[in-house]
C-alpha cells in the first residue's frame, strides 16, 4: 500500500505571494490532518478534514486555509506569504473508522521556503 | 486546551537505556503519542497508551499515568540508529485534536 505523498517536496516563494500544498491520503484513509514544524515551535496542528469537512482548526490566522476532495485528497493554502511561514508543512492520514484506529501516517513534508 | 512538556535535549551511550519523560496538562485526554522523527524525515509512530500503565514493543516501551499527567518513553540497548528527536503528543477527547510537545532530541555517542 502506498504512504501518505505530499507535493511538491520543495517550494521557495517570495513575501506576498500564496502557494498550495496537496497531500495524497494512504488508500482508504479518510482524515487528512496539516501540521506546521518549525525548529522553535515544533509540530503545530493547523486542520483536520474529514469528509470533505473540517473537524478540527489550530490556532492559525485566517491565511491558512484547507480543503478537503471526495477522494480524500487534501490542499492547504497559505495566501499573502511571511518569512515566518518558512516551514517544513507535514500532512497526516488516518483511517477514523473505528474508536480504536489513532494511529497518524506522516508524508515526507513540503519545505516551503519564503524570501 | 493542552501543554505539553518534555526535555529539549538529552545524551545517552550506546547499549544503554534512557528514560524520556513528558508531562502534559490538559482540559480532556484521550491518549498519548510517542512518535520518532530522524532528522530530515517524516515522524514515524511508535506508541500509542490509552490505559495507565507500561507497554513493550521490543526495544521500546511507554509508560502512563493519567492522574499524573505524566508519559516517559524507555529506550532499552541503545543503538546509534536511535538518535532521533522523540515527540510526545496528547489526544483530545471529543473531536480529537492532536497536539505535539516541542520533542526531544536525543543523542547516542559510542
């Protein structure tokens, strides 16, 4: 079974600029959560989609923002881009079916580098 | 909400053990994480308690107190493959939202 893919791997954008990140979810996941990781803040949730549907949000402004398609694959957006967006942005499926399934698979991350 | 912490950085010897503590506040817990993130790559999921108390998976085994708020991660015969940040992260109840703590980088020196 292929993993969690994520595109692109490696994005440089300037300060002002806006970029979309997609996550592909394992086959038959059908939660999609986004996470920002910077060296000094660590892993920090943004979204979580399921269903085509928002389920949970961190505490991000409103430029970040996420959908979610009917075959459960994800985007997220990030609109008017700051230097202090420059991150390794992590995308996580899970398969939600059942009260025990907890277990997140990572993708290898988007490095999204803003000039 | 959630807080969570754990060291920042820790050493440790080859074919050793180390003890990886994380405390967390929380308003509802569900359960708690231990993930292992090589530097450079994706997190990898290691454990996942629910329960009070310590499960083993070969090499590794976490430990949990709910009452305590309290989780650590054993790391048993050391290898130098292990080093790794370790990352502790806490389960809501309800819409379980995942919080991450900031990691522990652990190092293994020969």
């Amino acid at each position: 079974k292929a993993g969690v893919t994520q595109t692109p791997r490696y994005l440089i954008k300037t300060r002002g600029q806006q970029v979309t990140l997609s996550c592909s979810p394992i086959s038959g996941h059908r939660s999609v959560s986004w996470y920002q990781q910077t060296p000094g803040q660590g892993l920090q949730f943004l979204f979580e989609y399921f269903s085509e549907t928002q389920r949970n949000k961190g505490n991000f402004p409103g430029r970040f923002s996420g959908r979610q398609f009917s075959n459960s694959r994800s985007e997220m957006n990030v609109s008017t881009l700051e230097l202090g967006d420059s991150a390794l942005y992590l995308c996580a499926s899970r398969f939600l079916e059942t009260s025990g399934d907890n277990e997140q698979f990572f993708g290898p991350g988007t490095r999204l580098t803003v000039l | 909400g959630q807080n969570i912490d754990q060291p920042t950085e820790m050493t440790a010897t080859e074919g050793a053990i180390v003890q990886i503590n994380c405390t967390y506040q929380t308003s509802g817990f569900n359960g708690l994480f231990w993930y292992q993130q090589h530097a450079g790559e994706a997190p990898t999921f290691l454990s996942y308690n629910v329960l009070d108390g310590l499960e083993e998976k070969g090499r590794f085994s976490s430990f949990l107190s709910r009452s305590k708020g309290y989780s650590y991660l054993l790391l048993k015969e050391l290898q130098m493959k292990d080093s790794a940040s370790y990352l502790c992260a806490v389960r809501d109840r309800g819409y379980q939202k995942v919080t991450f703590g900031t990691g522990t980088k652990l190092q293994v020196i020969p």
